[in-house]
C-alpha cells in the first residue's frame, strides 16, 4: 500500500495567499432571513418588481417582506472549475477565457476565489478583491485526473464567509464524479445550511452513442449534464440557483456572462421571521401576489 | 476515467529501460508473429505494438498455431522456449487490448483480451509457470479496476477463475469489483453497468482471509462491506488495524470508522476519528473533506472552513496521494506491481 503514497502524477504548485475566512450563519432571529429570488416568464427575466409583489411563506406562516437593492450588495464569487482530463486542450483554454472574461464585469467590491478539482480539490485563490491575483490562479489551471466534483462543490460552500456579500457559487464540469468522498445528501444538506445561491455551468454537446440492446443497436445522443448525473440539478434547486447550458466550448463565454448577469438581475428579500420556530429546517415557498412569473427561490434554510 | 488506466498502462510501455540485449535466435524457426512478440520480451514496446498493427490476422493466427504445436513438443527445452514466447505473447496482445480501451474501441479490447486469455488457458492446462497464469488476470483486472471497467471486470473474474483458480489476491480483487459496483451504483450517481452486491464482496474478502489471514486489505475491505451493510462486526474488524499496520491502512480504517460514527449520530467519536486519520496523512484530503462537513454540519463554520483550506491549499502535494482514491478503484494501485513480476517472467 505504500505505492497509495507515491506520486503517479506530477504535483501542481498552487498558488496560495492568506485568507481570513470567518463563519456565516444563516440565522433566523435578530439578523433576519435573506433570500435570493429569481423571476422569470418563459426564458425571460422578469424586472421591476418590489417587496410588494411577493408573498413569502416560511414554514407556510406569511411574512412581512422587503427588498434589499442587489447593487448595495457585494458580491462573493466562488468559481469551481472542472479541471480534470477531460477538460483539456481547447475546452480548458475557453473555460479560461470564460472566467476571465467575468473579471472584467465585476464592481471594485465584489471579491472573487478560484477552486479548481480535479482528483483532488484546489485553492488556487482565496476569496479577494485583486483580480490580478485570480489572473494569475487562472494561469495555473492544468487538467489532468480524475473528478472529484462533490467535494468541490462542498468545498466551495464551506468557504462562503460571514461577511454582508451575496455569494455565487458558480460550478462548471463535464463529467461524473469519479473521485470524491462526500456524498450526494451530505453536500445538498450543506447547501441546505449555507444561503449560497449554486449556479452549474454544463455542456450540452450532443454526441451519439450506440448501445446494443436485445440485439439491436439502438443510436441516441447524450449530453455532458446526463454524465453528471442529478446531483447538480438537485444542488442547483436546493439553493435556488440552476444548471445553465453551453453549447460548445466556445459558448461557455456566454454561458459564464449570462449567468452572472442573470445572479444581478435576482431579488433580495429580507425578512424577521415571525411566528415559527427559531430553530431548524424551515421550509419556504415565494410566490407572486398578482403578476405571472416562474418564483425560483431556495427551498428553505436551517435556523441555528 | 481512462486515462487513469494509460497511467498505468504508460508504465508498462515506456517504463523499461531498454536493453539492447539480441535475442537468441535458437527457438526454432521464427514467424514475423514470433519476431514481435521477441521485439516485445526485449523491451521494446512501443515498436512491438507497431509492428503488431502491421501484421495480417493470418500471419499471427499462423504464429500461434506454431506455437501452440512448439509447446505441445516432446522436447521439455523446445516445449519451454515456446511457452516463454507465448507469455511475452500474452502481455503484446494485453497491451495491444488496453490501448484499444484507451481509444474506447471495445471490439478492438475484446478481441485482444479473449487472444490473450487463450494463450493464458494454454498455459494453464500444462501448468507452465503457475505464477504467470496467476498473475495475469490480477493485472487485467487492476488495470479493468483503474479504468472503472466494472462490465468488463466482472465477466473476466469469471473466466479468470476458471482458469487461474482462487487466490487470496484473485478473491480479493472480485471482492472489489463487486464493491465498486455496489459504491458507483449506490453512492456515485451513475451507472457501471454492474450493480455490486457487498454480500458477494463480503463473501470474496472472508475466503481470501482464510486464504491469507495476514491479508491486510482484505480485511480492511471485509470491515468496510460490513459497515456498509450495517453489520456491528466490521467496527470490530476495521478495529483489527492498529499501529503495527501500514499508515494508509490505518487512515482507511479511521476513515470509515468515523463514517460509521457520523451515520449514527456519534459526531464527537466521528470527529475523533476523522482527526485521527487527519493526523495519520495530512496530505490526504478525504479526512479532511469528512471532518470539515461534519463541522460544518454542526455550526462550526470558521474550523469547516479552516479544515477545507488546510487540505485544499496544501502545494506540492500529488493527486493521487490519498489513500480513499485508490481504495474507490479496487485493485487498481496494485497494477504496477503485477506488471513489474510479469515483465521479469517474460524477459528473454
């Protein structure tokens, strides 16, 4: 067993810096519960509205609610690349492109950390406000390995840090996980305690597979999602995020950009609840009072 | 997921310092099949294979005829010289197999595999050089592992015994398989095809501890099986592995100990053991991931957070080094093993 030790692979030399992280607690009680909300009508996003559009249930007791305007918030982004073999050669060079390419639409206060996860999961930078810092993590992204994507996922929540900041956790992958410890239920009960909206960036490439079936060969096509399996969609749901398509390795630009986009574009609501319990799971449901639009929300949150 | 299975693979074809060393010429007449398969016993690899991509179906199926009737000889050294060959046979078309997996030509893999296996089943039923006929599906099966080839392992282990019969290495290595299948199924969210049966698995590590009741990971594999199955004597065997055992033997065995512990609801023991591991390889993150979501799961956010940038930070620290990677791929981290002892049976 002592070959489990041995290098099989060369080691990558992260990048590392000092990194103050301090707990975040999704309470209930003085600090009151913030949720983020998304609105949309077919593909669009629905704009304008206000508090006075929305009822909010938490635990089916109706609450008073109010907006935060999103611009008066940071933003924390946490992006969490796929960096495993697959992803190398022109897909790795645009996911690049792609992370870069949300640098340039982020306010002075807005800090961003880069996680990349592989066989194993990476710090390559924390949570900062230096972009020429996250410019230099990029430049050491390399992919090689296996996937260990719940893990990431995981990891990426657990660093979600006390401060006021909106956080985005902005996954991207094309493949099952192959590597990681953490189950499925153990990372989406974590999600469950953090208030991180999770967005998933996946491939939609169709490819065709043949499979032979009662002596037939049978042709159907598969995308990278399906490899992935349910677990980003369950992730994405459980904090009221969602699973965004690209195309092509070439769309994933677009696909960064619109999701970030999409993330400003969401409502901040904020309430002191009243009339529940002050601690434990609580379950929440927002809807509209009188306007059509599909409410996206986070299914509820722990009170502690 | 293949490229895993290369890595290992890679080792066997550029990992041999080239000898320069001619081969005898004194096994009898030689065949453009027989030339490749010498190519291939000398070290040179890669050039093996390009001259095997080279050669008409005839011309091998005619190379092993000839050597088939070589073996059957009356001569004991003539019968010898031929079985050499036909092992330096079974690893070109081995390789030859698994390059085809690394492009995911199944045909190709098959085909390769199924010539290799004849050859195998030979030798088997002459007994020449028991250890090679033993340790040739522990490769194939390594590297099938590596790969997460569970189909394909499981219908090898099959024949593989029938051929090689039980070892505690072979029963260990089904018992894997069946595990794999089982955790991929279960745990992964994804489908190997395989959908693994821990009775199976459990059944496969006991034999091989009455096999080898010193087999350190069969029992580390039995006490897990048994946890997974909610059975209270693999607490008790995953105890067995104390100080006096290898350091990646013990972090598994915390590793799951305090799975177990956290499924109760015991998460102060939980988190002793998760420590425990923790400090027995630091530069292993699977401890760490537990030990922070369990953390986490408690309110303590800013040690969570710690724990995660303890381990995700650590620089210079290779991927494959913790011992939970390996242990989810089955036999797989014993592949270089088996292909070092089948290089030196086959060397001229």
């Amino acid at each position: 067993m002592t070959r489990l030790h041995n290098a099989w692979v060369v080691a990558i030399v992260l990048v590392s810096a000092t990194l103050t992280v301090t707990a975040q607690r999704f309470r209930s009680g003085t600090i009151g519960v913030r949720v983020d909300v998304l609105v949309t009508q077919g593909q669009e996003l629905v704009r304008g509205l206000n508090a006075g559009d929305f009822e909010l249930r938490d635990e089916g007791v109706l609450q008073k609610v109010s907006e935060i305007e999103v611009e008066q918030i940071p933003l924390n982004l946490i992006l969490a690349f796929d960096t495993s073999g697959s992803v190398a050669g022109e897909r790795m060079h645009s996911l690049v492109q792609a992370g870069e390419s949300l640098l340039d639409r982020l306010r002075p206060d807005d800090r961003v950390a880069l996680l990349s996860f592989a066989t194993r999961v990476r710090l390559l930078a924390p949570l900062t406000p230096s972009r020429q810092q996250i410019h230099g993590a990029f430049a050491t992204l390399a992919a090689q390995g296996a996937t260990s994507l719940r893990d990431a996922a995981f990891a990426a929540l657990a660093l979600r840090e006390t401060d006021p900041g909106r956080t985005l956790v902005l996954i991207f992958s094309d493949g099952t996980d192959t590597a990681s410890w953490l189950r499925a239920p153990a990372v989406i009960d974590a999600a469950k305690r953090t208030d991180s909206v999770v967005y998933a960036v996946a491939l939609a490439e169709y490819r065709p597979v043949l499979n032979i079936s009662g002596g037939r060969i049978i042709q159907h096509s598969t995308t990278t999602v399906q490899e992935a399996g349910k677990f980003l969609e369950h992730l994405t749901e459980e904090t009221g995020g969602r699973v965004m398509f690209a195309n092509s390795n070439k769309d994933l630009r677009a696909t960064f950009t619109q999701t970030l986009a999409e993330f400003r574009d969401r409502y901040v609501l904020s309430y002191t609840p009243t009339g529940v319990s002050p601690t434990g799971w609580h379950r929440l449901d927002v809807k509209l009072k009188k306007k059509s639009g599909k409410v996206t929300a986070r299914r509820g949150y722990f009170a502690e | 997921m293949r490229t895993a299975a290369r890595a290992t693979w890679g080792a066997l074809v550029t990992g041999l310092v080239l000898c320069t060393v001619t081969i005898a010429s004194a096994q009898g007449a030689r065949t453009p099949y027989t030339e490749v398969i010498d190519l291939y016993r000398e070290g040179l690899e890669n050039l093996a294979l390009e001259k095997l991509a080279g050669l008409m179906m005839d011309e091998i199926v005619r190379g092993r005829d000839a050597l088939f009737a070589k073996l059957a000889s009356k001569s004991p050294a003539e019968s010898e010289r031929a079985a050499a060959t036909i092992r330096g046979a079974v690893m070109l078309h081995t390789a030859r197999a698994f390059s085809a997996f690394e492009r995911n030509n199944n045909g190709e893999f098959r085909f390769q595999l199924t010539f290799a296996q004849a050859y195998v089943d030979k030798l088997a039923s002459l007994d020449h050089r028991a250890a090679f006929v033993r340790t040739w599906p522990l490769l194939v099966l390594a590297l099938l592992h590596e790969g997460r080839s569970l189909i394909a392992a499981e219908q090898f282990a099959r024949r593989a015994r029938n051929s090689s019969g039980d070892s505690a290495e072979l029963l260990l290595a089904l018992g894997a398989t069946e595990e794999m299948g089982w955790w991929i199924h279960h745990e992964e969210d994804a489908d190997p095809g395989v959908r693994g049966d821990l009775k199976d698995a459990e059944r496969n590590y006991r034999q091989a501890l009455i096999v080898a009741p010193t087999f350190i990971e069969a029992r580390l594999r039995l006490g897990r099986v048994l946890t997974l199955r909610e059975d209270p004597e693999g607490m008790k065997v995953l105890g067995q592995i104390g100080q006096s055992d290898e350091a990646a033997f013990q972090y598994l065995a915390r590793l799951f100990e305090g799975d177990v512990h956290e499924k109760r609801g015991d998460i102060a023991e939980a988190e002793r053991r998760y420590t425990t591991a923790v400090t027995l390889l630091p530069t292993a993150q699977s401890a760490y991931m537990a030990l922070a979501h369990l953390r986490h799961g408690r309110g303590a956010r800013n040690e969570a957070a710690q724990d995660i940038r303890s381990s995700a930070r650590a620089t210079d620290v290779p991927d494959t080094s913790d011992p939970w990677f390996w242990y989810a791929r089955g036999t797989a981290w014993r592949g270089p093993g088996y292909l070092e002892q089948l290089r030196t049976m086959i060397r001229p």
